[in-house]
C-alpha cells in the first residue's frame, strides 16, 4: 500500500490504519490471495495473518459461499457492495450471521477490501424477524376480539342511544360517554384486525414520492400543521415494488409518532427523505437468493428521543413510549414492511430519531444505480 502525506511532516501508512480498526478487514488480490489481515481479522477467523495470508479466499470459506461472488461482483464493477445477514464459517470458527461490506482498492486494480460486522445489521436482521413474529401473533387475539367484542359493544351502544332518547339532561352526558367509549374500544379492535388479514398484498409499481407527498399533505393539514418539515429526496429514485395504501399507512404512522415525539417545542422539525443505497442486500437464511433492498425511506425528528429500555421492544405489541398509546402502530409498520419483503431499522438519541424502511425495487431489469 503507498504511503498518504498529510503535511510535510507526517507520513500515514495506510496498512497500519487498517490494522488498528476494530472490524476484521482483509485484503484480497485479483487472484484471490489473502494479502492483508489486521488483528481484529485474526480474532475474528481464529487464524495468525502469516497463516491466512498463505491461503485464498476461497481456501478460506465454505464452498459456493456467497461472499465469493461479492468480491467478483466488485472487482468487475469496480463499487462498494454490501450484504447483511451472511452466514460465515471455516474449519476454524463456528458458523455466525454477519455483514459484509466489499470495496475496490482503486490504486491496486483487482484488490478489494472486505470488512465484516458480525453486530451492527445482523443483529436487526434477527430482531427484524422477532418484531415481524411479534405483529403477526396478534393475528388469533384480533381475530378473537373482533367476534368476541365487537358484536357485544354493538348491542351496548344501541342500548346507551336507546336510553339516550328518554334520559335527562345530566345523564345524556353519561349516555354520550358510554357511546364514545364503545367506539373507542371498536376502533381499537378494527385496528388489531389489520393484522389478520389473510389477503396477500397486491404489488406494483409505487412511486415513493408520491407517497411521501400525499402523507406531508395529509400532516401540515392535521396533526403536524405547527411543525417544520423539511423534504430531502433524491429525485432520480426508480418506482418501488409495493402497494401505495400500504406504504402510505405505514409512513403516515411514522410520521405521527415524529410529531407526537416533536411536540410543541420550540424549532421542532421531521425530514423526509429518500436514497438509493446501491448494493444493500438481504441474505435469506434459506439459501436462496438475496433480497436487494435499495430505496431509502427516512423520517427523522429533532424529539426527545426513545427511552432505551423500550427500544429493543419497539416493534412489539402493545408496547408504547406515550402515556396513552396502544403500541399497535409500530408493530402494524413492522408487518408492512416485512409483508413488502423489506426491513426498518432506526437509530434514536435525543434530539435525532431516524427510522427508515429499506424497500425493494420494482423489478424493471438489471439493477442499475440512477
């Protein structure tokens, strides 16, 4: 690797940066030789770097091992290339799910580097999973609730109306009361019964800007009206592969929570946004072929924040950070995207919440970045 001069004084060894990460790092030639190894390589696949750096990649890991065609992918196209959820093993180290990041080193044509993260996305995708469990065991309680209770309250309200035609001035106040907490709790149990919806989800072609509009709209009229709200999109973004009133409920509810999170303080403000990650891809445990999920949604919010004991728990049922939530919200957005084949993820901290939802692209050919 060649020396970087950052002043007259100061020369920078590239190699020794690299060996002082704390992400296993490797170098692989055009041959596929392992070249380079820092120490947290060597940890990582339990091997010294002499012994690793006498062996090839392909020597190295298991036979047809998807990481193989990462580094071929990235030396012909010559662009970072990631993947989450890559099941890594050698004779040495027992299987774990990681993430793999692949980058040409452009002043050695055919190298690479390639960096694994066996925390970071590969621990959302495993929580990705359980958040998806968690929304669809509400399927048996809707379903239960919505016969149950529903028809009951249906005989109590038409009761209370009743009762409401003969009663005094002072207990239609307590009549009124009885009819808006029936429909209260039915429109409780209407939400819960999305989530027993057997119907497969129509797809097509959206255009996420569209949905992003319509939901912007939809905020500075209602709830969001006192709130800034900044738009940073990429324009050239190809259609995503979904349905509109899906995607635009589960934006909506997003974007509710960011204004309920914002408040009333003073400077309060939600970006929207949009990018195109190019080779962002799920591995699917099953070994069939990944999922490529491109297209960024982000919603962003300059609010408190999210209490860090309810955050691995966020896309569960019936759980809330608000006095008076019903924890359905995020556990329905969990659902819709994991029934759109893609993931949501944030990162929270006071005064910068960001979810985003990782969506795939409608199929219109070979995947090329815009």
């Amino acid at each position: 690797m060649r020396q970087v001069r950052l002043s007259p004084e100061v020369m920078v060894d590239p190699g020794a940066v690299l060996a002082a990460l704390s992400d296993p790092l490797l170098v692989v030639d055009f041959d596929g030789n392992i070249r380079f190894a820092n120490s947290a390589a060597e940890q990582f696949l339990q091997q010294s770097t002499p012994l690793l750096c006498r062996q090839k990649l392909k020597d190295l890991l298991p036979f047809g091992s998807p990481v193989l065609s990462l580094v071929a992918q990235v030396q012909i196209e010559g662009t970072t290339v990631s993947e989450y959820g890559i099941e890594i093993g050698t004779p040495k180290m027992e299987a774990q799910i990681v993430d793999v990041k692949v980058s040409p080193l452009f002043d050695q044509p055919g190298s690479v580097v390639l960096r694994f993260d066996p925390r970071g996305m590969a621990e959302k995708m495993d929580r990705q999973l359980t958040h998806r469990g968690a929304a669809r065991s509400v399927v048996g309680m809707a379903a239960i609730l919505a016969h149950e209770v529903k028809n009951p309250l249906s005989g109590i309200r038409g009761a209370a109306q009743l009762l409401e035609q003969n009663a005094a001035t002072g207990d239609r106040e307590l009549t009124r009361l009885i009819c808006d907490e029936t429909d209260r709790i039915c429109a409780l149990v209407d939400r819960m019964e999305l989530f027993s919806d057997p119907r497969a989800v129509a797809m097509g072609p959206v255009n996420i800007h569209e949905v992003l509009e319509h939901v912007r709209k939809i905020a500075q009229t209602g709830f969001a009206r006192h709130i800034k709200m900044v738009e940073r999109y990429d324009p050239s973004l190809p259609p995503a592969l979904g349905s509109r009133d899906l995607l635009i409920q589960a934006v909506l509810n997003l974007v509710k929570n960011a204004a309920e999170a914002v408040g009333d303080q003073p400077g309060g403000e939600i970006i929207l946004g949009t990018a195109y990650r190019h080779g962002v891809r799920l591995a699917t445990r099953a070994g069939g072929e990944s999922t490529k999920l491109p297209l960024e949604v982000s919603i962003q919010d300059n609010g408190s924040g999210i209490p860090e004991d309810i955050q691995p728990h966020m896309f569960d049922a019936f759980v809330s950070g608000k006095p008076k939530g019903t924890g359905l919200g995020l556990a329905l957005v969990a659902k819709i995207v994991g029934d759109h084949g893609g993931v949501i993820e944030f990162d929270s901290r006071p005064r910068r919440t960001v979810f985003r939802l990782l969506l795939p692209l409608h199929d219109i050919g070979p995947e090329v970045a815009p």
